[in-house]
C-alpha cells in the first residue's frame, strides 16, 4: 500500500477518541498495511495510532525490535510493575521527555482479519502498547508529563 503522512500536535484528529472498528473489510486490511508500512518506514520509532494518519479507527501498529504487527480495537489489560525513561512521539516531533510506564503491559484486540489476538510486552514494548493505546483516547504522551515538565513540553510546542 503506502506510508501515510503523519499528523502533527495541533490537527484536532490527535484530541478525538477513536472509533471502534466494526467491519474487518478490505478497507481495513488497506488501513492495517499503510499503518505497517508508515511505522517501518520511520527508523527508531516504535508505534503509529491510526488518528496519527488522519483516520478515527482503533488500530495501531507498531515496530520493536524487528518485530512488527497491527492490532485493531486494542485496550489494555494488565500492566505491573514500573519504568522511567524518555517518551516522544511522531506527532511531536523532536520532542523527548521522561516518562514513568508500566514496565509490563498486556493488550487485547483483534487482527486485522478479525480474529482475538493478545500482544505483551516488557519495556520498550510495553511503553508502545500503551502509548498507542493512549493516542487512541485521544491522548498525548505530553497530557501524562509531571506539571512543570509539562508547562515546558507546551513552551516547547508553542515555540
């Protein structure tokens, strides 16, 4: 299919929950290749929300450690544990700020066939699935920032 272009902070698409996906259509499955490809295509990037290419659906893709896959109507089911470290995000780009995560985390969807999957993961992984799950309420990394390292995450973003 293609690599998608990526919206950046600001588009209102980013603030907007997303929707749950109804139809495992072909439509899906081009959605499910071009967040594949667009994530691929980024070096050093772990995930992409499907709000992130202007699409409101529950679906993410991501790319860790030369493991990658999609998953549609993901929600988080466990995590435990704690870890600290920097978080960006390619809707914010150049932007990198500490961040406390779970240190393992558990997510439930499906494929983009339909079918129940579940991807867990420990540290990088188990920041993405969150994170990307996080897009797909219609939140950003930097809405979880402690305050003053928030207020200087927006300076940053205004400026």
């Amino acid at each position: 299919m293609a690599e998608r272009e990526i919206r950046i902070w600001g588009d209102p698409v980013l603030r907007t929950p997303c929707d749950e996906v109804e139809s495992f259509d072909d439509s899906l499955a081009a959605l499910c290749t071009d967040l594949l490809d667009t994530v691929t295509a980024r070096e050093g990037r772990a995930g992409l929300a499907a709000n992130q290419i202007g699409v409101g659906l529950r679906a993410f893709s991501w790319f860790v450690d030369g493991d990658a896959g999609v998953i549609v109507n993901p929600r988080v089911v466990a995590s435990e544990g704690g870890q600290e470290g920097d978080e960006g995000c390619l809707s914010l780009p150049g932007l990198w700020y500490p961040l406390s995560r779970a240190a393992y985390a558990v997510v439930e969807g499906r494929n983009a066939t339909g079918e129940v999957i579940q991807v867990d993961g420990t540290g990088l992984m188990a920041r993405c699935l969150q994170h990307e799950c996080d897009h797909l309420d219609g939140k950003l990394y930097i809405d979880r920032l402690d305050g003053e390292t928030r207020k200087r995450a927006m300076r940053e973003l205004r400026g």
